[in-house]
C-alpha cells in the first residue's frame, strides 16, 4: 500500500530564512511522482513543484525545491528566503501506478518578521 | 474566469435535506475528482472522473451522488447526510489521470451538517 508520512505538524521560520518541510513515502511501484501543495486558510491547494521518480535531478521552482533522495524514500520540500505569504499548510503527495493521488497529514509553516 | 472554480464557498445544511456542490474547470482538463477534506485527516479521494466516465469510486456512501454531464463540469449532490459528513470538499482537475499530471484544485465548498 502507498503511504506518506509528514511528521511536522507545525514549524516556524523567520522571514528570509530557509526552511525545509519533511515528507516520507512508502510504495512498491518503480514509477511514481511526487507533489508538493500549498494550502493558505482561503482553502485552496496550490500545486508547487514535481518530482518524478525517474528524474535525475532534483525538482526547483523558484524559491522552492525539492529534496529527492530515493533510497531514503524522502521528498522534502525546501523553501529559501521565506515570506510572510508562506505562512500556509503544505500538503506531500504522491501518484503511483493506481493513479490515486495520495497526501500526507500535512504541515503547518509560520512565517514570522 | 481562469481555473477551477466551486460554489457555494461555504454551505450549511440539515440532514434531510439535498444539495448539489458545483465544480466548474476552464483549464481543458479531461480528469476531475472529488476529494474530502476533514480536520486532522489526509485527503480522502471520493469520486474521480475521466472524459466524463467514473473511473473510481472510493467507497464512498450512497449519500453521495456524483454527476459529471461534460468534462467542464462536477456535480456532488448531497441527500440525508450525518453530522460526520461536516468537511471541506475540494474539486481538482488535471490534464490526464498520468503520473505526472498535477492537479489544479478549486477553493473549496466548507460543508456543515447540522
């Protein structure tokens, strides 16, 4: 069975510092890709960066990137030169062979000046 | 109008009676999904769409009717639902049902049974 697994709940970073969010997967597919969504209290989940299973290197957008280590079975998400505006829930997922989109529990990111 | 959008935003019911949430996506998307949102709770899947056929079905209870009449538009009627039914339902589309296909959600209609 797929699982994720997001062990922080909540974090804290202050303005223009770099912060990493933790995300964990479990499945037995050789081919899967991995998301990172943004959710602010408005409700709606943002997608921000990709990682496909068979990608060398390392996913970025901007001030995010992601941190794949595949042996480790980890997809952290790193956000550099953190904003107020990130203050939001961040949402790891992953879409297997069954094509199911699955998420993790979540993390709680505060920015603080 | 851009995106992918739902209404109502917020929605207060009874549980005798029956409402409809609408999703609405102008990304030419040919995949659609219903996805339930509890607190402390991941993401639950319930219906997913593709080219207007159901495709999946997530054991979701007869309370909840999906209805998706063209590949723009998602349909969740709702009838007799249970205090434990209180969610945020989210709708998402995406380009196909690929590993790769992100998925752009909607803002969300926040659902109270009373």
């Amino acid at each position: 069975a797929q699982k994720i697994t997001q062990t922080q709940p909540g974090m804290f970073v202050q303005e223009k510092e770099a912060v990493t969010l933790d995300c964990t997967y479990d499945t037995s597919d050789q081919s899967y890709g991995l998301f990172w969504y943004k959710q602010p209290s408005s409700g709606e989940m943002i997608f921000l960066i990709y990682q496909g299973s068979y990608d060398e290197q390392n996913a970025t957008e901007g001030r995010y990137s992601l941190n794949f280590q595949k042996a480790r079975k980890s997809a952290n998400l790193v956000i550099s030169a953190s904003q107020l505006g990130d203050s939001a829930m961040y949402f790891c997922a992953m879409r297997g062979g069954a094509d199911k989109l699955i998420f993790g529990t979540g993390t709680r990111l505060q920015v603080f000046p | 109008e851009t995106g992918v959008t739902q209404t109502p935003r917020h929605l207060v019911m009874g549980m005798t009676n029956k409402k409809s949430l609408k999703c609405e996506q102008h990304l030419g998307h040919n995949a659609m999904y219903w996805y339930k949102q509890s607190a402390k709770k991941p993401l639950e899947l319930m219906f997913v769409y593709s080219l207007e056929e159901r495709v999946e079905n997530n054991s979701v209870p007869s309370r909840f009717s999906p209805e998706c009449p063209n590949s723009s538009h998602l349909f969740l009627h709702l009838h007799t639902l249970q205090p434990e039914d209180s969610a945020l339902y989210l709708c998402a589309s995406s380009r196909g049902q690929g590993i790769g296909n992100e998925q752009f959600f909607g803002p969300g209609t926040r659902l109270t049974v009373l």
